[in-house]
C-alpha cells in the first residue's frame, strides 16, 4: 500500500504512545516519527527524535523539517511528585509541551490533517472524589485546577480558522506495559502479586474496602490504540471529544480471584496499605527474584509507580464512562476487562517481566 500518511507520535515510549506507534506501523500505509526524551532506534518505516520539548531551541532545530506529517498524535506526559489532584504544580509543563510540539508540526507541515490530543477522565474530577456517572463528553468540567482543561482550551484557539482538525480522547486507567510510565496498573499488580508469592503471603487487595466493591473501569492500551488510530481518519470525530474505555465495568473483588488464579495463589482478606510505603524497601528482594527466576532486567524504581497504583485502588467511588459517542460515530471495538486482566498477567509472566 502506498505510504501516504505520516504520524508524529508525542510520548513515543509511554504506556499510550508506544501502543499507537505499533499500531500505525502495523496497518502497513503509515510512516511514523516517535518524539520523546529518552533516545530508542529507528526502524522501518519508523524514525525516533529525542527531543526536550520544554526547550524551544531544540525542538525548533528538531522538528523543523517535519514538513511532510499528516497527522499528530500527542500522549506525553509529565507527572508531578504530589498527589494525583495536585494538579496546579503539573499544568506550565504539560501545556507547554503540547503548544511547543503541535506549533512546530504544524507551522512545518501543510499536510497536516489532525491532531489527536489523549486526555482522561480528571476531566471530570475522578481524581476528587464521588462524582455523577456515567461521565458524559458533555459533562461540565470540575473545579480547576486541571491542566487537561489548558491543553483542550489552547488547541482549540490555536485550531481556529485552520483547515487541520483536532479529537480529544479520554481513557481510564491504562493497561499496558512501558518501564518508567507511571500511568498503568498492570504492572503494579504483577509485581506486587509476585512479590505477595515470593513472601509466602495470599493475594490481599491493598486498597479501601469502599474500592473492592465498587464500580470500576479501564482501558486496555491497544484497544486505546485503535480508537485512536480511528479518531484520526473519521471525519465524524473532527473537533470532537470522546471517552475512551474497554466499554464494561468490573468491581475489583470479582476480578481478585482471576488475578490471583494467574499466580497459583489463594485471595487473603482485604488488607489496606500503601504500596508506596511498602514497596519502598523491595528492590534489593527484587534483584534477587529477577536473577533466582531469570527475569528481564528493570530497575524496580522504573517498573511500577506505586503512588499510581494506590490512587487506582483507593478510589471507593463508582467510576464509570458512557462510551455512546464514540460507538454512535463509528467506534465499535470493545474488551472483556476481567478476560484481559487474565490475558495479560499470563503475557507478563511468559515475557518473564515477572515470575
């Protein structure tokens, strides 16, 4: 097939990015340029720029020739060190790389054709507490701060008048794997499920008992792939926003057992603790776990972020998604989540990330 579109993936080597980059290299017509900080090599039809995009000069002397990108797919991120709704101190950052890279494709590239911006569901304040579900695209926004709203609000102006488009898509809880990405639970489960195993303990959900009851949800990080390689080519979605999820619901303790079950192991009573505490002391076990079952070699403070984690499980509030939208404009795809907690749990082990 003729190679007649070219992607920039923003946050090339995240959780999101490194998904939509196998994604698009897969569909066999897409040329790709992975933007990040950290460097990783080129491939076919595949090209990688390390790029600081908080510092102009250098994605001005980085970016300047991509004149020929149809479309921009922007899922970098840059967390803070406080709590998840610390939002205030993360807002210059994350906007500032947004307006940086958007504004250096498009004043490079005529071709551009749309932008696809990935967002989440703080939109409406899931990070504050119990909030009206399911959570509807038209939905008023919460309380600022949130640096979701400043990233939504600049593109928007800056698109005015422009012949490109922009869609926003908001995922919830990603589910994939990338070292070093603080925005997944799959591996924070999988290790402190094998850590639980080596200690010779059962597997004790960590989080408020609130939260093994309630109603949850995720987003699988290739099925997110899809829907977003979908928001890029329909012209339904142009200057759209739309929610993004697995399209179910699960409560943790329904799922606990198949979790458990991937590990041999029994399910403990529920246990509250913070994984950022206890997990603070375990990279020495894990060296030792990593050469005793020939695991793959990750640092252990690059492999889970904790504080994620305990967010995820401590949210005891419904946290629940309409995907109508989505479905209504032509996105149709749809993952079993407590089959895929299963699936990929059995992929970590096999893959020996762990034991």
């Amino acid at each position: 097939m003729p190679q007649n579109k070219k992607a920039v993936v923003v946050g090339a080597l995240g959780v999101i990015g490194r998904y939509i980059v196998e994604k698009l290299l897969a569909e066999g017509d897409w040329q790709v340029v992975g933007l990040s900080r950290r460097p990783e090599k080129d491939g076919p039809r595949y090209r990688h720029i390390s790029v600081d995009l908080l510092d102009l000069k250098d994605v001005a002397r980085k970016l300047a020739g991509l004149n020929d990108v149809t479309h921009v797919f922007y899922a970098a991120f840059q967390p803070g060190t406080g709590a998840a709704a610390n939002y205030a101190t993360v807002i210059v950052p994350n906007r500032d790389m947004l307006v940086n890279s958007v504004t250096a494709v498009a004043k490079a590239s005529r071709r551009l054709e749309r932008v696809v911006l990935v967002t989440g569901t703080k939109y409406y304040g899931t990070h504050l507490g119990p909030l009206k579900t399911p959570m509807r695209e038209t939905d008023p926004r919460h309380m600022p701060p949130d640096f979701y709203f400043d990233q939504i609000d600049w593109l928007t102006d800056y698109q005015r008048g422009k012949k490109w488009s922009w869609t926003e898509l908001r995922p919830q809880t990603l589910c994939g794997f990338a070292p070093g990405t603080a925005m997944s639970i799959m591996p924070a489960i999988a290790v402190y499920a094998a850590i639980s195993k080596e200690l010779g303990l059962p597997l004790r959900f960590p989080g408020k008992p609130g939260a093994y009851g309630t109603i949850y949800q995720v987003t699988e990080s290739s099925h997110f792939a899809s829907a977003a390689l979908w928001a890029a080519t329909e012209a339904r979605a142009a200057n759209q926003a739309y929610n993004i999820t697995n399209g179910d619901y699960f409560r943790w303790r329904n799922v606990w057992p198949r979790i458990a079950g991937v590990f041999g192991m029994k399910v403990g009573e529920l246990q509250t603790i913070s994984l950022t505490q206890h997990m603070a002391d375990k990279a020495d076990l894990w060296a030792v776990m990593t050469k005793k079952y020939g695991l793959r070699k990750f640092d252990f403070g690059q492999l889970v972020a904790w504080p994620f984690a305990d967010y995820v499980f401590g949210s005891d509030w419904d946290v629940m998604s309409d995907v109508t939208k989505s479905r209504q404009h032509g996105f149709h795809d749809v993952v079993d989540s407590e089959a895929m907690f299963e699936r990929l749990l059995k992929r970590f082990r096999k893959e020996k990330i762990v034991p």
